[in-house]
C-alpha cells in the first residue's frame, strides 16, 4: 500500500466563513444581473470602489475573476481564444485569460457559485494605477457590452506625492460623480460617501492587523493563506461583512499566537514573496516552504490593500491618496526603502521576487533593486520566473531549485 504524503498546510479555521460571504457576493451579483434589482459597476481592484458604492452599485472585480481563473488552472486553456482576436501573448495574463473565458463561455464561477457567466456592467470604472492594461481590459468590455468606461488616469513611477498630484487626482475622482448620477439615477450623498470610506478603512485597519500578527514568531499566517484570505478586502471593502469578516480571522490568528501555534511546525526560516503569485502554484509553493520549515510570512502582494490615507477627513482626498500611496505606483526609490523596512519588521531571512512575464509592472527584480537590497542587509535572494496566470509560462522545476538554493545558502550561514 503506497504511503500517504504529509500534509504540512494548517487549516485556518474562518476560512468556511470566508468561502460563504465570497458566496454571498457572487450570488447577490448574479440575482441582481438577472432580475434588475441593483445596478451593476464593474472596477479595478485598487479602483474607486467606494464612490460606486456610494451609489448603491454592487462591484465585481475582474481581477479577482482573473485570480480565480489562475488557481483553477483554466487559464492557459482560455488564454489563446483572446490571442486569436489580436491580444498579444505578452500582456497581462489577467486581461487575456478574462477575456478568454469570456469568449469561450468558461468560467470558474459557474462550478463555484452556479452562475452562467460574469455579471453584464451598467458601468465600467477604472484606475490605471495598476497598469495601461486595465484601461484597455474594460475597453474590450465597453466595446462588447455598449456601456461607458470611465476611470482615473494615475502617474506612474512617483517619488514623493505632491499637491499638484492630489490635485488632480481629486479632480478626476470627482469628475466621475455626475457619470455615477446619471447612470445610477441616484443623487451624490456625500455623506454616505463618508459612511463607505469609513467602513473601509476600518476594514484596511482590521487587514493590516492581520498581515502585522505574521511579525510574531513563529508566525500564524503564511503568504499563501494571506492570497487567499484577501478577497474580502479586495471585493467586499466599504461593505461591513468585510470588517466583521476580519475581526473573526484576527481573533482566530491572536488564538495562534497566545498558543504559540505556527503555520508552519518548526518554522525556521522567514521569507519575503515580491510580486505576483503564482495563481495555479499556490499550495505546491505553501507545501514545499513548509516541508522545509521555512515560512513565507509576508509579501508586497497582500499589503496592496492596506488603504490607511481612507482615514482623511475629505473622503475625495482620502480616496486621492490611498489609491495613489500603491507600491506599484511609486519610484524605485521609494520602493527600496520600502522592502527595506518590510525585512526588518518581519526580520526576513531571505527575499523571493517573481518575475512574471505578463506583469512587468508588478516585477520588481528588473532595475537591480535585489541586488542593491542584498547588498544594504546582507540577505540573501532569488528570482523564479514565471507568471501570475499562464502556467506554459513557468518552470516547476526551475522554481524548485531556486527554492532550494535559497534555503541551502540559509543553511550555509548557520
């Protein structure tokens, strides 16, 4: 008889909660895409969520369709329908595998919420914070659906954000609410737009506690379990079911900690995962790390959605600045410093930066920025290359090995 393999995954207890509020969401979306009862705002995932709301749409989230298509592995399936209509191999895996799935009539939502396809918009709202690529993703959506596409166009590559900035980033947010009005048949409240951000921020407040608790040692959380536990915070913040959501998850995290209860038994080693995840690679990667009692405890990644500027009295100009404040936005100055203080609050061993082919702007491993990191504290890195969605496009066995170089350097050092 063939002997059982270990399973070294700790289950997180709220994540059953988690899988019925995500439920939640999706069926509300598709009742209200069947029957009309709500108007339907499709946005980015670092877009203005919260003036949407404000307005009573319900928001879907096509990054997050994207994130799902990746770890059910359709992606790479999906992707070549999309190539086929003049989308490059080269950009992003998110916008090709959506699309893809849309043309194709597949969806993971289907055998995970009952729903025949994505939720038809009333309205497309992007912020190009992220990428050009998002701008061009709701273009093809506008274009299909014969609805308007509206957004903010974000600067790129920022030092220090200045008042000529917010300025005209307030502008652009709120050149969007007479759009909203129109579309929505709803008059602006800027007090309930007060009520969303708030709710926000007392979400993002509540998301940050959870990543902070990984400082502890050993850690209760992983990177891996922190992709997953994100999607309230992506889909659901400025709803009160993510604040209440993340309270049970805390609790359950400082239970870990009072008990001295690690993700990982034995956890030796502290890493640090830059960029991307690996979608369709999520529990091999959390599976290995833990055989090798070595914990990813923190990563850029799941930080994106900490919002702490949504605390500003003046909602535009909070909303201005927290969707400005990104990681990805910023300067390579800016974002040294950054991972700099990162490795010291999670007092990291070892940095692990993923260079996806279809993200370049989420790829920090391109302007030696690991090099000049290693060299300032000393630790040790790799690059595993590879891609957030299309799978044809990473290597098991090269990411395997880089895995374990940097392990055994760590062993070399003890």
């Amino acid at each position: 008889m063939a002997e059982e393999k270990k399973t070294f995954i700790k289950k997180i207890r709220s994540a059953g909660p988690m899988r019925d509020l995500m439920a939640d969401y999706f069926k509300e979306m598709d009742e209200a895409a069947k029957t009309g009862s709500a108007k339907i705002a499709w946005c980015t995932s670092v877009g203005p969520a919260e003036l949407l709301r404000a307005f009573d749409f319900l928001v879907y989230f096509p990054e997050n369709h994207g994130a799902m298509l990746g770890s059910s592995r359709m992606a790479a399936d999906l992707i070549p329908a999309a190539n086929a209509i003049g989308y490059s191999p080269d950009i992003c895996s998110y916008l090709t595998s959506d699309v893809g799935s849309y043309l194709r009539k597949n969806t993971p939502l289907t055998k995970a919420f009952g729903m025949e396809g994505v939720p038809k918009p009333d309205v497309l709202v992007y912020n190009t914070n992220q990428c050009r690529d998002v701008k061009e993703w709701f273009g093809f959506y506008e274009r299909e659906f014969n609805v308007p596409a509206i957004g903010i166009d974000t600067m790129r590559g920022i030092g220090d954000i200045t008042p000529n900035h917010l300025q005209g980033l307030i502008g652009q947010h709120k050149a969007l609410v007479p759009k909203l009005e129109q579309i929505s048949g709803k008059r602006f409240d800027i007090d309930r737009l007060k009520e969303v951000v708030a709710s926000s921020y007392r979400c993002t407040k509540l998301w940050k506690k959870v990543l902070r608790i990984a400082e502890n040692k050993p850690s209760p959380i992983t990177f891996f379990d922190g992709t997953i536990h994100m999607g309230p915070a992506v889909v659901l913040r400025g709803d009160e079911r993510a604040e209440r959501y993340y309270e049970m998850l805390l609790a359950e995290l400082e239970e870990r900690v009072q008990n001295g209860v690690g993700a990982v038994d034995g956890e030796t080693y502290r890493f640090y995962w830059e960029g991307m995840p690996v979608w369709g690679k999520l529990r091999e990667h959390a599976e290995f790390f833990a055989e090798k009692k070595s914990c990813v405890v923190a990563s850029t990644y799941c930080n994106s959605w900490i919002f702490e500027d949504l605390g500003h009295e003046d909602p535009f100009e909070g909303l201005a600045r927290a969707y400005t404040e990104l990681f990805i936005v910023r300067s390579e100055n800016f974002k040294e410093q950054y991972l700099e203080s990162m490795v010291r609050d999670y007092n990291v061993n070892g940095v692990i930066y993923h260079d996806a082919k279809t993200c370049p702007n989420n790829s920090n491993n391109r302007y030696g920025l690991p090099q000049r990191l290693t060299k300032s504290l000393g630790v040790p890195h790799v690059v595993i290359n590879g891609d957030l969605n299309d799978l044809r496009l990473y290597s098991e066995e090269q990411a395997k090995t880089q895995f374990e170089a940097l392990v055994e350097q760590l062993h070399e050092r003890a």
